[in-house]
C-alpha cells in the first residue's frame, strides 16, 4: 500500500511513500495532503507534490547528479498503516549514502498531526564529518509566504518574533539556533538552501506560517541540530493564483555520526484556526511539558 488517508479530529490527511498515485507525483514522500475541516478540499500543502517530505541526505560532496541531491525521493521507500490513526515510511539503506529511516506520522484529534524520524548509518561516509538531513513542505499559495519564529539578529540577544520570507531561491535562506556553532563545510557545486545561512538566529525550536483562515504550527523536540529554512517559490508557482508556492523547510544535523548508532527528534505540527501568538507558546509549552 503506497498510502493512506486518514481521518482525526478537524484533521484529514494523505499519507503515503514517493510512488506516482494519481496527480501526486513519483518522488515526493510524506504528507501528501492535509486538510482542515473549515477549510474545504484545499490541502496545505500543493497537491501533486507533499509536505514533510525527506528531500536531502548531504555529507558535503557534491552530488554527481540529481538523483542523488535528492537520494531520499528517489531511492526505494515503503509505507505501512499502522492503525487507524497512524502510518510509518521505511526506507532501507539508500544507494549513495546508505542511511536508513523510520518516519512515523500519528494524527491526535483535534488538531495535531505528529512526526517522529529515526535512523542508522550501516557504513561511515561522512568525509566531513557530520551527516545533514532536509525536509521539504511545499505549501499551497499562501498570500503569506512567511515563516515566523522567536529570535533574531546574531547581535540581538532579546528573542523577538521574526519574520523569515527571503526574496530568492537558495539566498540567506537557512536560520540556525542561536548556540548553533557547527560550521558545515561543502565541496565546489551547486547552490542549495542548506547552505545558504541567514544572520537571524531562531531561540525556541517552532515556526508557523499564516494559510487563509489558519495557522501552521510546526514545533520541536529539541534545538540541537535543527535548522529552519525559507523559500519563496520551492514549490513552483500557481497559475490561478498567479503566485508561488513557497517551501517552509528544516532540517537536521548530526555533527560527528557513528556508523550503526540512532539518531532522531520529534515534531508536532498543528493545523487549527488562526490565533494569537500567547497561543502559538502556549501549544508549545503544553506539547513539550509531555515530552
């Protein structure tokens, strides 16, 4: 079964592994729809593509071609329904950089769809020594392409609520937390978002994003080794709309991996009518005190 739909509270949503299905496009992995129930049939996310979908596994080296830049669309992947709320991805150890992971997403009603991701190593190919991994969310035409988080400038010590919303594709485009040291080196090639770094620094591990009536609210676990990162126009454009579809993206660093140990965080994402940002603090502050 290549996916499942499933129904929790406000929220319904399509998950399932990066094969073809209809209009949903062959590589792309994840949520491939989610839904609000006041919000009609309009997903969140572009509907031929997905959100948190695994997009990167990056060592530094250039990709020899596009099929490895994006290993984890294109390498084999399976998906399991696990209960009626909750479905699992495994992909098995990947061609090129022979990372294998476990992402299990859980529906809790009312609102909330959480993620959880692990993963091994079987063979040391990390020259540089750290492993990074990147999730995409190609976001559905948004009049609002920003992400906002609690930070700010490197020399601004006092978090502020902050808007990230960068003018061009793989420019000042990757905010890293504000204790982040970790200084990734890359080999001559391509640009990349991940490599692109913004002089804002994030405080606290969350963004939202503004889609018609509601917010998106993505939150978590832990700051160490989360980076958060802005797109305009990742996700192609929208013709009717005549604007783009912007990326809301992060990703996750393991400075120093050991073949065969895990590593994984969690998130929790919320998709619920707009609110104050007291209420944005206050989801967080009730999600972690359980964590």
């Amino acid at each position: 079964m290549a996916h499942s739909t499933f129904k929790v509270g406000d929220l319904t949503a399509v998950i399932g592994d990066n094969a073809a299905h209809e209009k949903h496009r062959a590589g792309y992995n994840g949520v491939w729809s989610l839904q609000h129930n006041s919000a009609g049939t309009r997903s969140l996310f572009v509907p031929e593509v997905a959100g948190l979908n695994y997009e990167h596994i990056v060592n530094g080296e250039e990709p020899p071609d596009s099929k490895v830049f994006f290993e984890p669309r294109n390498a084999p992947m399976t998906f399991k329904q696990l209960s009626s709320s909750e479905g699992e991805l495994h992909q098995p150890p990947t061609p090129t950089f022979h990372v294998e992971s476990w992402t299990r997403f859980k529906l809790v009603a009312p609102h909330y769809l959480d993620m959880s991701f692990r993963c091994v190593a079987p063979q040391h190919v990390f020259p540089r020594g750290y492993l990074a991994l990147f999730w995409a969310s190609y976001m559905n035409a948004p009049v609002d392409k920003s992400m906002y988080f609690l930070g700010g400038l490197e020399s601004q010590p006092q978090p502020l609520w902050s808007q990230l919303c960068t003018q061009f594709h793989n420019r000042d485009s990757t905010v890293r937390h504000r204790n982040d040291k970790l200084d990734l080196t890359f080999a001559p090639g391509r640009d990349a978002l991940y490599k692109s770094l913004s002089t804002f620094r994030f405080d606290t591990p969350l963004f939202y994003g503004h889609f018609d009536d509601l917010v998106w609210l993505v939150m978590f676990d832990r700051t160490e080794g989360i980076r958060l990162t802005h797109s305009p126009s990742g996700g192609g454009g929208n013709a009717a709309l005549k604007t783009t579809n912007p990326a809301w993206d992060f990703q996750f660093i393991v400075p120093k991996p050991e073949v065969m140990k895990e590593y994984g965080f969690k998130v929790r994402t919320v998709l619920r009518p707009r609110c104050s940002r007291d209420e944005v603090l206050e989801e967080y502050r009730k999600w972690r005190e359980v964590q």
